[in-house]
C-alpha cells in the first residue's frame, strides 16, 4: 500500500484493547501505511471499542462522529466489543465494521475499501504475523490471553469476548522478543483474565518465569488479576526486582451482600487475606482496584461497608464506576435500582476516598528513590516529561535534553496534581544517553 497513507489508530477501555491496538498499529506499518497520533491528520481512524458501561458505548460514538465531523473524506473503521455486541448502533458512523473475530482482518478490509474509494490498483503485501510497531518504544502491551467464561451479573465481556483462549508460551516469548529488541524497555502482560492462563502445564506463574528469562528486558509489569488467582508460586517471583511492585486487584465492593449479588467468588475476608500475602512477600507495593458504586439493591449501610474496606485497605489508586446496566447481563433485570442522585452521592464520596487515598500513597514515597520510565513531554516543546514510577505513581520533571524512553532513578519531592514532582540525580549521563538516541527536540 502507498506509504503516503496515514492511519491513526486509538483504543478504548481495558489495556487488552490497547494490547490489540498495538498489533493493529504494527501490522498497518507491516502493509507500508504510516501510524500517526489519533489528533494528527490521516486517511483512515481505527477505533478498538469498549462496551463495559453505557459511558463507554457513549465514547465511542462522540469519537466517530468527531472524526467525521473533522475528517469528512478519511476513512473510518470501528473494531472491537462494542462492534461485537451492538453493530448497528456504529453502522451510520463507520465505513468498516469488525467484530472481536474479524480484527485480524482490518487491514485487509482497510486496503480494499482504500482501493476501492481511489482506484488504487497497487498489489496487497503479506501481512508480518507477530510484527511490532516503532511507534512509542516505552511500554508496550503483550496480549496473552482473551476471554472469560466466568460471568459476573454485572459485565458484559464475557458475552462479547466468550471463552478463555491462551496464547501458546512460545508466541507470548517471540512476542516478548521483538519488542524488546524493537526497544521498549517495559512489558505488560494483559488479557481479559489473565490469572486464568494455560498452556498445557504453564500456568501464569510459569509463563511469567519465562518471560522474566527474555535476554534484555529491563521491566515487567501484570496487568489486572483476580483474588483468587494468586499462588505463593507467582508471589515469590518477585523476588526479581524486574517485575513492577504493582498489584491491580479487583474489588468492585467491599460489601458481602453486594459481592454475593455480583457473583464474584471472593468475600472481604478473603480478599484481605489476598492483600496480606501481597504485601508480606512485595513490600511498598502499590495496590489499585476497581469499585462499581450503586449496583442493583446496594443500601446505605452496604456502601458504607464499601468505602470502610477501601479506608482500611489503604489502596494506591481505586478506579470508581457508577454502575452501569448492560443488556443481556444478569444485573439489568434485578430489582432495586439506586437512584440517579443517590448514586451521584455516592460516586462523589466513593471519588473523594480515592483521590484522599492516592495521595496518602504518592505522600509516603517523598524523599525516597524510585525508578521511572519516561514517556512523553506533557506538551511538545514543554521539555517537561511525564513518565510512570515502577509502583505505577505518575512522575514529572524537567529536562532540556530528550528523555524519550529513559529508564532511571529519581528522588520523589512534591505532589503536583495527581502526579508528582522528582529531582533526576543522573540528569547529564541520562541526557548524553537521550542525545545519542533520538537528538534534541
């Protein structure tokens, strides 16, 4: 395809739809289209979608028809769950429509609507299986297993993502190989659930073990797992300082009565339990969680169970969710709907507890070491850069050299935001090292 062509891609929801996007974006570059920034201008926009809450579907949307709106003659394309789950919802506002089951076809179906539009006549190249994009080389995102045959009442994912399928060890390593070697200097692991993994006789544990075996790599991180699915086995691995001292372990509420209705398979009692045996073996580790604030037929005294769990839990960072129903969930047919201002409320207390908690977290790190990973200026020509700290705290500082992808130790000072504020000690070797990369800005 004619590399005069320009594609931006972009992702909503979890970091297994940014993991997908990342092969997406890898396999356009593999066909010869330039990837550029979603606020860049481009011949066609690619959007992985999410359908957890009504406020994601409402995302999706605004997104298309601001691309639209903006870009009349580009193409556009929406993939992903919310595609899965309601196609004719996007049908006016994309040109190309691909479930879950259909991404791997993307860019065939780009090419041809392209070829089609401007009568290009150019021969198609063979898309390059497991190829990596250049685009970033901080984090990358390796997806290593989808779906989930669990359903909670409230999600719709395991209606949209059906199954639990997991990449074989040896793609996950060549995978983990090349972007490494294509430079990125942390690794995520992520999936729909991915304390579920197995391939044959590896489990998560084994898997991790392997990967952690990679020659070069520098950072892993886990993305989010469940209570039930942590071992001694995969605690005892990070004995490896490699591995982020970083647990996202979902709540989604601190009530047993509301957990029941939920059908998560865990009481507060156990989950503590979880929080203790992390803790015991990673010390100063951050711990996030997710929390859905006004499921069907919580009461009062239940939300307070909920906000008395996060206080004592002493969470580094809690994502807050108004519930939101989804068609064909269990939940979208119980009894006992909260009201549209109680559950403003009780969002509102719920966001309070966790911007109080954060900062008590980000707080206990001034005046200690921690190493980062920086990422990006805050605006071009800033030359102030945003980077994420190994227990997931969001750093910033200054720098007239470029710090594009620079792993180092930093000394935390003060809290600006929701991030905070460090004083770099290896400033001129980490800026010789920025110059002999990438040049200054």
């Amino acid at each position: 395809m004619d590399a005069s062509y320009r594609v931006a891609v972009h992702a909503l929801g979890c970091k297994l739809n940014q993991a997908e996007l990342e092969t997406l974006a890898a396999q356009f570059e593999a066909r010869g289209f330039t990837v550029v920034s979603p606020r860049e201008k481009a011949d066609v926009y690619v959007i992985n979608t999410c359908t957890v809450t009504a406020e994601a579907d409402r995302k999706v949307r605004q997104w298309l028809r601001s691309v639209r709106r903006h870009n009349p003659e580009s193409l556009t394309v929406a993939t992903g769950c919310y595609v899965q789950r309601e196609p004719g919802a996007l049908a006016s506002l994309a040109d190309v429509l691909a479930d879950n089951d259909e991404k791997s076809r993307v860019v065939d179906a780009v090419e041809a609507q392209l070829r089609k539009r401007r009568g290009c006549v150019e021969e198609v190249g063979l898309m390059m299986d497991g190829c990596t994009s250049s685009r970033g080389r901080t984090r990358s995102l390796v997806m290593v297993q989808e779906g989930c045959a669990t359903p909670c009442a409230y999600c719709i994912v395991p209606l949209v993502r059906p199954g639990e399928r997991s990449r074989p060890v040896e793609e996950v390593l060549q995978t983990v190989r090349q972007r490494v070697g294509d430079g990125h200097k942390e690794i995520v692991l992520t999936g729909t659930k991915i304390g579920v993994y197995q391939d044959r006789d590896t489990t998560l544990a084994g898997l991790v073990r392997k990967v952690l075996g990679v020659p070069g790599l520098l950072r892993l991180r886990l993305s989010s797992l469940q209570p039930g699915e942590l071992s001694a086995e995969l605690l005892s691995l990070w004995e490896d300082r490699r591995l982020c001292p970083h647990f996202h372990l979902s709540l989604q509420s601190g009530s047993p009565g509301v957990l029941r209705r939920m059908g998560r398979a865990y009481s507060p009692s156990s989950y503590i339990r979880s929080l203790e045996a992390i803790r015991a073996v990673v010390p100063d580790v951050a711990i996030t969680t997710d929390v859905i604030v006004g499921f069907p037929g919580e009461s009062d005294s239940e939300f307070g169970e909920t906000v008395s769990f996060c206080e004592a839990a002493e969470f580094a960072r809690i994502h807050v969710f108004p519930y939101s129903s989804r068609p064909g969930t269990r939940a979208a047919g119980m009894e006992g709907v909260v009201a549209p201002s109680t559950m403003k409320e009780r969002v509102g207390a719920m966001s309070r507890l966790a911007s109080s908690s954060r900062e008590k977290y980000a707080r206990s790190w001034l005046g200690r070491t921690a190493e980062v990973l920086w990422e990006e200026e805050t605006k071009p020509g800033s030359h102030v850069y945003s980077g994420t700290s190994h227990n997931y705290l969001r750093l910033l500082c200054r720098s007239a050299l470029p710090l594009h992808n620079v792993l180092e130790d930093v000394t935390l000072e003060h809290l600006v935001g929701d991030a905070v504020w460090v004083r770099r000690a290896r400033e001129d070797t980490c800026g010789r090292q920025a110059e002999l990369e990438g040049g200054f800005y």
